[in-house]
C-alpha cells in the first residue's frame, strides 16, 4: 500500500508545481491587464485544483482516518523516507502556490478598485452638474442626475 500511497503523492507534488506555474503566469496574463484570458487560465486552475483534491481525499481514504505521519512511523526507514521527503517538498509547493493565489486575487481586485474609480469619474465628467432645465411649460425644472424617459412631442 505504501507504493500507491507514495505514487499519489508523487502525482500531487507534480500537480502543485503546475498549479504554481499557472498561478505565475494568470498574474503575468493580469500585469499585462488581458482580461479575456484570464477566464480560460481560471478554468485551468481550478480543474486542477479539483483533480489535486481527488488525488487527496484518495490518500485519506487508504489510510482510513489515520494521519500520513503516523502511518509512515509503523514502515522500515528507507520507505519511509522517500514519502516523508516527498511531504515535505508538496507542502513547500503549497504554501507558495498559495502566496501566488494571494498575490493574484490582491493584484485583480486593486485593478477592480481602479476601474470602479475610473468609471465613477467618468460618470461624473458626463453628468452635468447643474440640473435645471426648462419644462414644457418654459419653467426651470430640476431633473434627477440619473437617466430618465424622454416623453413629449416631435
């Protein structure tokens, strides 16, 4: 059982390092502010990440609730080793995988917050200030600086 369990984490370890390039290259895609590809880079993300969670909860499942440390205390050292070793490198993987996750949602959500502002300045450079204007009647009205149906005579 040892073997299947080690290959898993073989397989998981070679998922993270791809998982760690992708996130790399979705902020290199978001930096040069190409929006439409970051959807499909997304999509890629996520696929993987729900393939590392079945290779996981695949491993939890052979060892039956008991953790990976206990269970490697019960195997002769040089079999040991090789799973722990392999451990040690998968969880340095995550940890930065998930700095570069961070990094990426900081990094799409400031460009959010500039676009909101931009618009927002936008939609008040193109609003007139004052909002008196004559009525049907020749009277100034004041109107709602929001958009309105225009009723009335051609």
């Amino acid at each position: 059982m040892h073997h299947i369990i080690f290959a898993s984490l073989s397989r998981q370890e070679k998922g993270m390092e791809l998982l760690l390039q992708l996130l790399e290259q979705e902020y290199a895609i978001i930096c040069e502010r190409k929006m439409d590809l970051v959807a499909h880079e997304e999509f890629s993300i996520q696929e993987l990440i729900r393939q590392l969670v079945h290779e996981k909860e695949f491993v939890m499942g052979l060892l039956q609730g008991m953790r990976l440390s206990e269970y490697v205390q019960g195997l002769a050292s040089e079999v040991a080793e090789p799973i722990l070793a392999c451990r040690a490198r998968l969880d340095l993987i995550e940890q930065k995988a998930s700095r570069q996750a961070t990094r990426n949602s900081q990094l799409a959500l400031a460009l959010l917050d500039q676009n909101a502002k931009t618009m927002q300045t936008l939609f008040d450079q193109a609003v007139p200030k004052k909002t008196l204007v004559y009525g049907r009647r020749g009277a100034m009205n004041s109107v709602s600086r929001q958009g309105s149906l225009i009723s009335g005579r051609l």
